[in-house]
C-alpha cells in the first residue's frame, strides 16, 4: 500500500471554506480549480504532484474527488446542499456532485 501523499484534515476544511465563500452551485471541478489558487491549498498540493509524479491539476481534483467519496459514504461531515448533475465533457457524460453553502 501507498503511503499517503496529504491528509484529509489539512484539505477537507480548505474545500469547504471555498464552497461557503461561493455562495452558489459550485461542480467538482470548479471547486479543484479554486484549490489550485488557494494560497493555503497550493502548497499542499504541489508537495503531493510532486510526491505522486502527477500534475498539480489532477491532484486537486483528486482531492476534492476524495472529499465527495468521503461526505456521500458519511465519513465525513457535509453541512452544504449537495446534488448530482451531468456535466457534459467531450469523452463522456460524467455525472458529478455540485455543492452550495
């Protein structure tokens, strides 16, 4: 097994903190892309893209991956409206979760 490349509780409450500054629906890959910019965040994630051997892009969006893993099996806290939408890419239709404070 892997050893892990960042924690879940330096991360999950960044996450949060971007969905409440928000205020309205935000998608999965909205919210990795406002991790990348958080001052807070960026280190994180550059220490984990470095450790992995993945790009800084797909390791935020594979945090907030984990975040929604972790709220919709109950492992984790949500107090924000969640909901399932289809966001439409050129590969597939991907369903994902959207959240709003």
């Amino acid at each position: 097994m892997k050893e892990a490349t960042w924690r879940h509780a330096d991360v999950f409450p960044i996450i949060e903190h971007i969905i409440k500054q928000r205020r309205r629906w935000m998608l999965s890959y909205e919210i990795g892309n406002a991790l990348l910019a958080d001052r807070e965040a960026r280190p994180l994630i550059k220490h984990a893209a470095k450790l992995q051997g993945n790009p800084a892009w797909w390791v935020a969006c594979n945090m907030v991956a984990w975040y929604s893993k972790r709220v919709v099996e109950g492992t984790w806290r949500c107090s924000f409206l969640r909901k399932r939408v289809k966001r439409l890419t050129r590969d597939n239709h991907m369903p994902q979760w959207a959240y709003k404070a």
